[in-house]
C-alpha cells in the first residue's frame, strides 16, 4: 500500500485536477466509494446509518455517502458538527441531499433529538475531520467523539478517525475509536502504524479514480516492512560458500554487573546468521559466557577496578575493528569514563556499520556532535528515555510524537534510528520512515533490546545496508517474539525465547 502524507495527498490530488478530475469529482468518487465499502462489510437496507459530517470537505465525503446509502435502503441522518459547510464542493453535496429524504440536525440544538437517533442507530459514521485534525481535540469535539464513543455499534471512520493526526498516528484520549477506517486512494501513516489499530481498526482502502500519474513525482516517506520486505533483502545461502561470506560481527558488551546484555547480544548475532561473531568484553564476561557461546570467539579486554572495559583496551578493539564487517557496542558496557571513550573512538574509527545501543547511546548522548565525527554509518537503538537524552526533547513530546523529533536526529547527524516503543520504527539518515508489522507487548523484557542490537548487527555484518538491516531486524525481532509468545505467552516469554525461535522464523521462511 503506498503511504502518503495529508500534504502529499493534498497534492496528489490537485495533479488529478490537472490531469481533467475535478475536486466535485473526486468527492462524489470518495463518498461512493466509502458506501460501498460500508455495504460490502454491513447490510445497509432498512437499517439506520447516522451521520456525524464535519464542515470541510471529509464532511462532504460525509454528505455523499449519506446519499448513496440512502438510495440503497438505508434511514440516514446527518449530524452537522460545526454547522453549515465551508467549501464549495461540500456545499454542493450538502444541497444534494437536503432534497432527500434524510434527516439533517446540527449537533447540539436538539440533544434529546440526537439521543433518540443514536439510540436507535445501526451504523455511525465519523465524517468530522479526515486528514485535517492536527493536536488535541477541544471541549465540544471530546464531547461529540465521547458520544460517539458511547454508541453500542460499529463506527466506519472516513479516511482517518477524528481525533487522530494523519501524519503521526498521535491519537486524543478521547479520538473516534472505529471498527473500519476507509482510506482515500493511498494509505495515511496512521492508517499504517500498528499503534493507531486500536483507533482505525479494519482498514480498507477504497479507490476513488486518481490516475496513476497523478502520484508521479510524490516520493513516500513511509515503508511498510513486512515478511515480504525482509526476505526479498535475505537471500538464500548459496551451495559453494564459506563462513568469511557472512560477515564478522564484532561485539562490546558486557560488564560485570551486566553479563547477560553480552550473552544475548552475541547469541542473537550468531543465530542471525554472521559467520564470526566476536565476543569483546571482560575475561570474566568472556569465562562466564563462553559455556552459552561455543560458536563465539572470545577476546578478553583490560577492566577497571570496578569491572567494566577499560580504555587501555582500546587498541586491542581497535585491531580487531579493522577486520570487522560491522561492529555493535554498549550492551551492558556500564556507564563508566572509560566505557565512553571507548564508545567516542569507535565512532571516530571504525569504517564499517556501528550499531549503538544501551550505554552506547547513554556515551554518545554526553558529546552528541561526536556523531558529526563518525567514519562509516552508524545505528542508534534509543527507546524514549534514551531519544529524549539525545535530543532533549522532553519525554511527554516524545510520547506524542517520536517520528518527528527522531526525523530531524536522523537527517541532522545522518544516522539510522530505532525508535523503541510499544510499536517500534526505523528512520534512515534521509528521514525514510520504516514501518514494522511484528512484535507484541512479551517483548517489553529486560535481554530483549539486547536481542534486537544483536540481530541489527549479524545483519549489518552480512553487508545488508544499515537502514534495511535496522528495519529487517526490528521485524524479524519481532516475528521471533509473536512465535515465543505463542509458544509460552506474554507473560512467560523470556529474551532467550526470542533468540530460540529465530531459527524457526528462517525456516518458515526458507532461509
């Protein structure tokens, strides 16, 4: 599905109007459309369909569907939200129907009215806003969308529910929580985003006659990553090859406090496919983990007194780096002075992919034009906390609307991000957002970032760019924990689980 935004599609279709469409067109296209979407998923005839029509051109979306449900059978009444339309073309449609047989009201005038309606309604639909709602809803459009709420039917939302932001996903407490959502001609980001499922629900797309050519020159910056995606960029393994054809994955990890953010990392790189994965961390790490990584080769490093890496190690990584094909570093590191200089001379010097995560970010965080400094591409893994240190946007911004900060992080200091989340997004360094479609709410356990950094970088290693092995790695992370959660639940599913059902994955997938 192409993914455009509300500013996209806005241009889209002034090329149809250039291509001999007029707007009155492609409203009377969209209205018909979305009827007969809503008479594919509900018997329409005799039943009750009310209207809730806002005063811009979605409430002449509105108007439209409203007659041609009418003509199918349907008892239709319009809701005016905001009064009287606004545009031309919605206008039109307005008059169009007020010849009918539907009721028309204006919300608020008569509300014992519009409680005998709703009370009798089979079928609402939210017509209000569309693509045009950008913040927080106020106090009379709460209300009119709690109302809505509180109707005991299915709600169809007409392109984005109101109350969601089309280009974030962000969506109002109180936002229009639909059954099905139709979208106009291409897919909206909050159509695509997992996270606004709850508020789009069953999202169908409807083609309302823009010629293809109208879309020429309008580049999507949204990817949906799917099975599809991901195996077109895994190919199968060819018959005549050796380990050296997978890549050397080098990892520093771990500290003393934080052994396992080593193991898992290193285990989830090996079981992604990386022909070496080297293991650099403390002796003790590298004792303690060598029982849970045979296949590993260990090099253990100079600590501190407190048993983090030290910085006179460097050299030593930095050898090793050299005949690396992707380097990860910060899983379980700790937060020491030497764990940041280590993590500062990583970025200036390695040449090949450098993913960072955990204490990576915390380092870089510190001194963040140290990035403005990097060699070669570089990966960051922040969840919100983390983001929020490295662009001091504040956590409540964050919450509402990651993608745009993260957008400009990535484009200023030309690196790929994975914003972590309950729904987790990669941006590339050009602002390219990549969508993921797995993952479920077991994965919010402690080992399961150091899972995914693992992945990201046996990934990286087998030459597989930094955006698409981020993107292709936040999906096959999650794809492994839907088959762990499946397999113990939720609530029982460990990190370890997520590393165990990888191979199934690839199997499944014939890889």
């Amino acid at each position: 599905m192409r993914i455009v935004t509300a500013e996209q599609m806005k241009a889209i279709e002034q090329n149809a109007v250039s291509c001999g469409l007029s707007m009155e067109r492609l409203m009377e296209n969209a209205g018909s459309a979305a009827a007969m979407a809503i008479r594919r998923e509900y018997e329409v005839d005799g039943r009750y369909v009310t209207i809730f029509c806002g005063r811009g051109n979605n409430g002449g979306d509105g108007f439209v569907a409203a007659r041609r449900l009418c003509q199918a059978g349907a008892n239709v009444a319009v809701v005016l939200t905001d009064g009287a339309p606004r545009t031309e073309q919605a206008k039109s449609m307005y008059e169009m129907i007020r010849m009918m047989d539907i009721a028309i009201s204006e919300y608020g005038v008569d509300p014992h009215y519009l409680a005998e309606r709703l009370a009798e309604t089979d079928i609402l639909i939210d017509a209000i806003y569309g693509t045009g709602f950008h913040g927080e809803l106020d106090d009379r459009h709460r209300d009119i969308c709690r109302l809505m709420n509180g109707v005991d039917v299915d709600t169809v939302a007409l392109d984005i529910p109101s109350g969601v932001t089309s280009d974030t996903g962000f969506a109002d407490s109180f936002a229009v929580r639909a059954a099905m959502t139709v979208v106009f001609d291409s897919g909206k980001p909050a159509s695509a985003f997992p996270a606004s499922e709850e508020y789009c629900g069953k999202v169908v797309l409807a083609d309302i006659g823009i010629p293809e050519e109208a879309h020429e020159g309008i580049h999507s910056e949204f990817t949906m990553v799917d099975q599809e995606y991901v195996f077109s960029h895994l190919q199968k393994r060819r018959r005549r090859t050796h380990k050296g054809d997978y890549g050397k994955l080098l990892n520093v990890a771990g500290s003393q406090n934080y052994m396992g953010a080593a193991i898992l990392s290193s285990l989830a790189g090996m079981r992604t496919g990386a022909g070496y994965v080297t293991l650099a961390s403390s002796g003790e790490v590298c004792r303690t983990a060598l029982p849970e990584l045979l296949e590993c080769v260990m090099l253990p490093l100079k600590t501190t007194d407190s048993g983090a890496l030290s910085y006179e190690s460097i050299p030593e990584i930095l050898s090793v780096v050299q005949k690396s094909s992707a380097v990860l570093a910060g899983n379980g590191m700790g937060d020491s002075e030497d764990a940041q200089s280590i993590i500062f001379d990583l970025v200036r010097k390695t040449k090949c992919p450098l993913i960072l995560d955990a204490d990576g970010i915390n380092a870089v965080s510190r001194n963040i034009d140290i990035l403005k400094q990097a060699c070669g591409p570089v990966v960051l893994t922040p969840h919100l906390m983390e983001l929020s240190r490295l662009t001091g946007a504040p956590l409540e911004q964050l919450r509402r609307d990651a993608l745009t900060v993260g957008r400009a992080f990535a484009r200023e200091y030309q690196v790929t991000l994975v914003l972590k989340d309950a729904y987790t997004n990669t941006v590339s360094a050009d602002g390219q957002v990549l969508i993921n479609t797995t993952g479920n709410a077991g994965l919010a356990k402690a080992g399961s970032g150091d899972v995914l950094a693992g992945i990201i970088g046996a990934l990286a290693a087998q030459g597989i760019s930094p955006e698409i092995a981020a993107a292709s790695g936040v999906w096959l992370h999650g794809a492994a924990g839907d088959m762990a959660a499946r397999n113990y639940s939720q609530y029982g599913m460990l990190a370890r689980d997520v590393i165990q059902a990888l191979p199934q994955v690839f199997l499944e997938n014939n890889r």
